[in-house]
C-alpha cells in the first residue's frame, strides 16, 4: 500500500527519504517518486515506474539536494501505475504526497476545472495538490490551506505537503491513514510506520485522526480538530505564540501536545541476515517469535490472566459471546479460534471478514465481546469493522458491546490505540508481504485468550494445566519443525508447472488449510483453493484430474480417519496427494500419496505447528517459479484503504 515519507533537516535530506523509501518497500507498491525544495522557489521532482531502485538510478543521473522534501511509494488505486500518476503531485509551487482514498475527488475535480485547474494525472491525490494551491490564495498561509482543503475532502487519508517558497517548512495530516512523525536530532520526518525512520530516530509521535503537524527542523507542533481534542488541547489562542517560521494556527484547531513515545526495537529484525528472503527469515524467527508472544503470560498452571491486560479479568468475566473480526491472514487465525473458543471455553463464537461485518446489521446479544484480529493494526476495514460495532446504536444510543479488545502486532498502531483492550503479538516487524510469524503469534495469543476465558468461566483445571504445559514447551516443537524446510525444497516438482491445486484440512485445519493455499496463491500465483475435507463430494471433486496436487493437513486431531477416507477419494480419480501428518496416523506413503511427517504435537496446538510446512512448501514453490517472494504482484503489506 501507499507509503510516505517527508522530512525536513539541516542538511541534504535526500539520503534520508530514499532510505525510508526503501524500508517502506514491504508495503507493496508500483512507483516511486521524490520532490525537494532545492532553492527558495525551485521545487525539484523524480518519478519512476517500478522498484525503488529505478528511482534511485534515475536520481544519480539528475541528483537533487535540499534540506525539506516529500517522498512516496505508489500502490495503484485511481489511474495505471505511470510515471504521471507517481506521487509527488504538483500545483503551482506545492508537492503532495498521499496515501489513502479521496471519495468525493470526481465533484472536486470537476470543480477545480472549472477554476481553471489542468490535471496531469488520473489520481484522486492531484486534486489535493490543486485544492491547497487555491486555498493558499485565499488563506495566504500554507497551514490554514492544508487545513481548509483537508475540510472539503471525503475518504481516508494521510498526507505529505512542502512549498517551494517555504523550505524550511513540512506539513503532515492525517485522517483514516497512518502517518507518524520522527522526532530527530538534526530535523522532524514523517512516515506511514515508524520503520521507514528508523536509521534517523527511534522517538515518534503518532497522530490521531485529524491531526495536523507543522515541522520546522527545530520545531514540531500537532494541531488536533477542536472538539475531538480539546480535552488535551492547548488553543494558541491562549496566548502560546506561534514559533518564528510557524504558520498561524487554522481557525478549527487547537495546539494539542501529543505523547514522544520511543520505538524499541533490535536492528537485526529488520535485516535480512543470512536469509535470501525475509519470509524465510521470518517462517525461521516463529520459535523465539511465539516464545516471546507467551512470555510473562504463563503461570505454572494458567494462564496469567491480568498479563493480558488491566481490563482482562473484567471483560471476559462478562463476556457471553464472542465476535471475531478480521481480514485476509488474520481473518484465517480467528477461524481457528472459534473452534478452541467453542471447545475449550465453551463460548459461543462468530468470525466474519471485516469487509462484511461494517456493511451489515450485526446482531449482537448482550455482553458480546468484539475482538479484532490484525498484524498491523492499521488495516482499513477491520479499524472501521471495529468503529462501527462500538458506535452506539443509533435508536437506542446504546452498545450491546461490552467492549474491543485488539490482538495486534504493531504497539502504537491505530487499531491497538482504540481498543478497550490490546493483546501485543510480539512477532517483532514482518517485512515479507505473505504473512508468516504473524499468524503462529495470532494464534498463540488466541490460545491464551481460550484459556483465559476457560479459567474465567471455571472450566476444569486439568486440562487447562496440560495446555499450559504444552504451550510452554511449543518454541521447542516449532523448532523442531523447521527442519522442514530442507524436506519441502524437494517437494516443489509437485508444483513448479501446475495452475491449479487443492488443500484439504477438517476441524481447526479446515483454516490452516485455508492459509496454506492463500500462502500459495499469494506468493507463487497458482490458483489454491481450500477446503473442509468433507466437502470433497459435493463439488470440488470434479476438479480432480491426473496429476492435480492435492495438500492435506492431518495431524492426530480425531477426524483423520475421515480425512483419511476423503484422501482416498482423491486418489482414486487420479490426483497426487502431499499430506503433511503426524506418525501416529498410520498414514503411509504409496502410489498418489506421499506422507511428510510433522513433529508430534497435542491436537489443540498443531494448526500452529501444521502452519509452517505450508509455510516453506508456499515459499519453495514461489522461489522456483521465480516470483518476487518478499513482495508479491498486486498486493500490499498493510492494506490502509478499502
Ligand atoms: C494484507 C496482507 C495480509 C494480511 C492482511 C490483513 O492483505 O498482505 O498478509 O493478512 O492484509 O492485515 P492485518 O495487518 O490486518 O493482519
């Protein structure tokens, strides 16, 4: 998805920009571009089509410099990905970046070109540009034009902005998008996530909705809408006089002070090491990633529940059921938990995509808990999935909720924020788009969520102790599964030259299954599809012919011998299954099946453990096809728009 970076400095923040570039490289995107102000009045702009590399040529063949500038990586929404719908965009003496989507852009357009404005460009993001010119030449400041055109634009959005006669001057807005500033010693940045800064500054402000920064190097001051913040807001009226060089306040808002919060993190997660590609790494790094997700949550028998938060005992004391919210990976992670939820804890449980859930009427009972599922925290229809479940109902000004509470990766990010409660994963950042570490921490996490619930509804305490046993001993068995790796690389021959391909799983490995064929799909373009292995005959079969790779999930979980029978099915008909399965199954290779063991593990952590042979099969299959592994076609890392 869309990613920005700006910054403003004491000397060439050239370097600075195309590094952030680089770093937002995860996201996904098409093009990439950059604009500095490289004198007063001399705005200097590079767009290429294509990876950030190709700007970076193009760049050292016409150099810029200068102490103010806006950057962008382009995923395509409004307009082909060209070198005319790159960002920045310029009107007059303004550059704009953008990441989001501006719903009333047709109406603005039409507007604007009737003012006399031309458009080069197809995207939503030119209408910005131009806005704000018009407005500077009624407002006269570029603070209050921001402002003023931020207040005639409909959607979501996150916004870099410089102006060739103002070079020491940046301005940042945010409303529906991410965007974070970096406070450093030698000037201020912003950034769609605080990774595209980090080789500048450790120390970040996250903006809320509508907020507006205006950085200087030296200075950096938010300016929140008036009645969303007045409760911490310091209006300049009050007598704090603008600094020299700062814009005049815009009449709707006040000075708010936002908390420096410091980033943590260890500059080897975000280097790929040894590994050729960060899914490996990252497929490799979910032993510590899951320890690390369990540590200081386990007690010698239970799960600790006021380690999972102030408010845990509280909401899951009065939680009588359970909505689940998510999107693509993690929407896969909460179709699991609603069979541990319902198991274990015996909690009725609802899991819907967060594209669904926001356009419809949910019914929810008294005392329904919502929780959301994301790695980023950020993504766009899960955030407003969340938002508008927790708005008052409108004829009754009532919330059947009892509250939210976000399972997240990202400390910081909106949806963690807003969350009545937020239970980190700490998988450490995930830089391949094909989501790895993420999904096993989910699903550690909605782990001790069951049991949590579980001992908050008295369930018995025997099998809550075995779990917890088996949940500290987990690191060690996923370790043990990443000698799969070496094991799938020779699998890929199954794969290489097929389009098509089945994945079979039942019970919780119905959604492993799932996952495995999204992994598949996404990374290495071979159309995957899933399902409940009961299923089979009541339609997918007919896809069986010779040769079609069929993957089964089949862990010791009571329903392998069904499984078992539904694997016959497919051979009989000629298709090639891999099953990937527990010794004790009894499951043996022989012609139109090859068995590729999975260490031993208890059947309420193996689509945990079942994960990773997907994992490294997806990745190995995508490696000799030759894809662009870390960052697939088409897709984003964190999707911020709809
Ligand atoms: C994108 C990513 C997926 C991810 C999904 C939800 O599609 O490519 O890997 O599962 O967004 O993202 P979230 O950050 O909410 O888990």
């Amino acid at each position: 998805m869309c990613g920005i970076v700006a910054a403003v400095g004491t000397q060439d923040i050239l370097p600075v920009l195309v590094e952030g570039l680089r770093r937002l490289e995860y996201r996904g995107y098409d093009s990439a571009g950059v604009a500095l102000v490289e004198a007063p009045g001399v705005l200097g702009r590079t767009r290429e089509v294509g990876k950030v590399a190709a700007l970076e040529a193009a760049l050292a063949s016409r150099p810029l410099s200068g102490r103010s500038g806006i950057a962008h990586t382009r995923w395509a929404t409004h307009g082909a990905p060209s070198q005319d719908n790159a960002h920045p965009h310029v009107s007059g003496k303004i550059a704009v970046v953008h990441n989001g989507i501006i719903e009333n852009h047709g109406v603005l357009r039409e507007r604007l070109e009737s003012a006399g404005y031309r458009f080069d460009s197809q995207t939503d993001t030119e209408v910005i540009a131009h806005l704000i010119d018009k407005e500077l030449m009624a407002a006269n400041d570029l603070t209050e034009a921001v402002a003023r055109a931020a207040d005639q634009l409909d959607g979501a959005y996150a916004m870099g902005v410089i102006h060739a006669d103002d070079p020491e001057r940046m301005i940042g807005m945010r409303q529906g998008s991410p965007l974070v500033v970096g406070i450093g010693e030698q000037g201020h940045y912003l950034g769609s996530d605080p990774l595209a800064l980090l080789s500048v500054t450790d120390r970040f402000i996250y903006l809320e909705d509508g907020d507006l920064v205006v950085a200087t190097h030296g200075h950096c001051r938010v300016h929140g809408l008036a009645s969303a913040s007045v409760r911490e807001g310091v209006p300049v009226t009050g007598g704090d006089a603008p600094e020299a060089g700062e814009a005049r306040q815009d009449s709707d808002r006040v000075r708010v002070e936002r908390p420096v919060v410091r980033y943590e993190h260890d500059d080897q997660a975000i280097d790929k090491g040894e590994f050729p590609h960060y899914m490996l790494k990252e497929i490799h790094e979910q032993p510590l990633a899951v320890a690390n997700t369990l540590e200081g949550r386990l007690g010698e028998d239970e799960v600790l529940v006021d380690a999972l938060g102030d408010a845990a005992q509280a909401l899951l004391g009065a939680t009588r059921q359970i909505h689940l919210v998510a999107c693509g990976t993690s929407y896969h992670a909460a179709l699991v938990a609603r069979y541990w939820l319902e198991e274990l804890a015996g909690v009725p449980c609802q899991v819907e995509v967060a594209s669904e859930y926001r356009y419809r009427r949910v019914v929810a009972p008294e005392g329904t808990l919502f929780v959301t599922l994301s790695q980023s925290g950020e993504t766009a229809d899960t955030l407003a999935a969340m938002r508008h479940a927790l708005s008052a109902d409108a004829a009754t000004g009532e919330s059947p909720y009892l509250g939210s509470l976000a399972i997240c990766n990202v400390p910081g990010s909106s949806l963690a924020r807003e969350a009545t409660l937020t239970l980190l994963t700490h998988a450490g950042p995930e830089i391949g788009v094909a989501s790895t570490k993420a999904f096993t921490t989910q699903l550690t996490a909605l782990m001790l969520l069951t049991l949590a619930q579980r001992q908050v509804r008295g369930g018995e305490a025997g099998l809550t102790a075995r779990l917890v046993r088996r949940l500290r001993y987990l690191p060690t068995v996923l370790g043990d599964a990443l000698a799969l790796d070496g094991v799938t690389a020779d699998l890929v021959d199954r794969f290489r030259d097929r389009e098509h391909s089945l994945f079979l799983g039942r019970g919780a490995h119905f959604p492993i299954a799932l996952e495995g064929a999204l992994k598949l799909k996404e990374i290495s373009y071979i159309h995957a599809e899933a399902f409940a292995a009961g299923e089979l005959k009541h339609g997918p079969l007919a896809l069986i012919a010779e040769g079609m790779p069929v993957v089964a999930v089949a862990p010791m979980d009571g329903l392998v011998g069904k499984l078992a029978s539904n694997l016959q099915e497919v051979r009989a008909r000629g298709g090639r299954v891999l099953a990937f399965a527990d010794p004790d199954t009894g499951l043996a290779s022989a012609e139109g099946l090859e068995v590729v063991w999975v260490p031993a593990v208890c059947r309420f952590l193996a689509p945990i453990v079942y994960s990773l042979p997907l994992q490294f099969l997806s990745y190995h299959v995508a490696v000799a096809r030759g894809t662009d592994v870390d960052k697939p076609r088409n897709l984003a890392k964190s999707v911020t728009v709809e």
